[in-house]
C-alpha cells in the first residue's frame, strides 16, 4: 500500500490509527492474557475472553491413560504424533466463528473436545495440531463470558502461570472491531514445544492494522497450552504486509 514519506517513517502515526492499532492490540493481547495490565495503561480498550459457538466442537473422546497421555497422545484421543516437522501448505479446515472471529475446526487436528465449561480443547501433537491450537486461542477471545475458564484451560503449568492469570484483566467488552486471521508460520517445532506465528488483520472505525501474533506453546497433559514457564509466552506487532506468511483463513 502506497503512502507518503511521513507515513512510511511512522505507519500508525495519525490519529486515526493510533487508535486502531491500541484497540486491535489490545483484543490481541487479551486473547492471550498476557501484559494487558501494560497495554491498557493510558488507554481504556477493554479485553475480552471467550465462549466459543462452534457448530464443529466435539465431545471429548474417552481419555487415555496417563502413561499414554506422558508419551505424547491427545488426551482426547486424537490419533498421529509428529516430534518433528513444520508446516508448509494451508491445512484443510472447517470454519467455526467466536462471533465475528472465525477459527479453523478438524476431525484430525482439533480442537476435538470441549471443557464443561463450553471451552475448545484437545489437538493432535503435531506441527498442525499445534497451528490450530494457536489459531484457536486467537478466536475464542472475542467472547467474554468464558473468560476466566478459558484462560485457565489454555495456560499450562509452570513458574509463571499465577503472575500471568493475576495480571489477565477479563471478562470486559470490546465491541467495534474486526479480527480475521490471514496466514501463519510454524517458527519452531520439537514435539515438546511450538512457536506459531499468525498475521492477523483488525479493523475498527475504519482504520485497518496488520499484525504478527506469537505464541509459545508447550504439549503438557496431553494437550497444546501457552507456555507459563515462559515469563512472555505471546508477542505482538505490526507488521506492514504478510509477505513470507502462508496465506490461511476463512
């Protein structure tokens, strides 16, 4: 996109954008409930958590043994294990929507399961499985009445996770922006860990910011969590464009 020298030294210098950008930023963050307490201060855009309403959620399979689950199976029973690998194709997926937000649904990958609480879990431990979890944490957000479920499904164990919940700010309502995942990149991946990023594009008022949403995940209990002995397991930026992103969305 063609703009002035002003704009191109600083893209989200106007006004206009500024708060676009902080709004959009802020769902973002929110979606992983992390630094919102640093996001928020100076400005009141309010974070959101989720419910989702997906017509592709499924009941939880029955649960594996312990041991089973220790060696790397779903907790749900998802078959295929990858220790290995990345992601170089846009996965097939059915498209369920948290309101506006839509998020990729799969027999194979997940989420195949759903709390008592009505929150989506259970993906295959795979590089893809790890994929959809991320695109999923991204959605379930943009409904806040699960909120504090959510976030305590989605956060695994480990030395940070009370400081992370603590600092979550919940259960708030953004209304007015657009959220919608336009490709990724499976940064890392070791069947322990994952680093999946997403271009996400936001829109509110008009104004329209592109964004890189990280997350680090770690395979605990037989699921993808965010990894809470990472003291900040989401980041996000602009970005100008999704150059070098597989294009991905409903």
């Amino acid at each position: 996109m063609a703009e002035d020298d002003d704009t191109q030294q600083s893209p989200f210098a106007r006004p206009g954008f500024i708060v676009g950008a902080v709004v959009v930023a802020a769902l973002l963050i929110t979606a992983v409930f992390l630094t919102v307490l640093n996001l928020n201060r100076g400005n009141d855009a309010a974070p959101p958590e989720g419910n989702p309403s997906s017509s592709s959620s499924a009941s939880a399979a029955p649960t594996p043994s312990e041991s089973a689950v220790a060696g790397g199976v779903s907790v749900c029973g998802l078959d295929g294990v990858e220790l290995s690998g990345r992601v170089t194709t846009p996965p097939t997926a059915e498209w369920a929507y948290v309101r506006t937000v839509a998020y990729p649904t799969s027999k194979t990958y997940g989420p195949a399961a759903t709390t008592s609480e009505g929150v989506p879990t259970c993906f295959q431990h795979s590089p893809t499985g790890a994929l959809f979890a991320a695109a999923t944490a991204l959605a379930v957000p943009a409904d806040p009445t699960l909120a504090r479920a959510w976030i305590e499904t989605a956060l695994s164990s480990g030395t940070y996770r009370d400081k992370l919940l603590a600092e979550a700010n919940t259960g708030s309502e953004t209304s007015g922006v657009r959220l919608q995942l336009v490709g990724f990149k499976v940064l890392s991946y070791d069947g322990k860990t994952a680093s999946i990023d997403l271009a996400v594009r936001g829109s509110t008022e008009g104004q329209t910011v592109t964004g890189s949403a990280v997350y680090a995940l770690v395979w605990e209990d037989g699921d993808w969590k965010i990894d809470a002995n990472n003291p900040a397991p989401f980041d996000f930026a602009s970005i100008p464009d999704t150059s070098g992103y597989i294009a991905w969305g409903a």
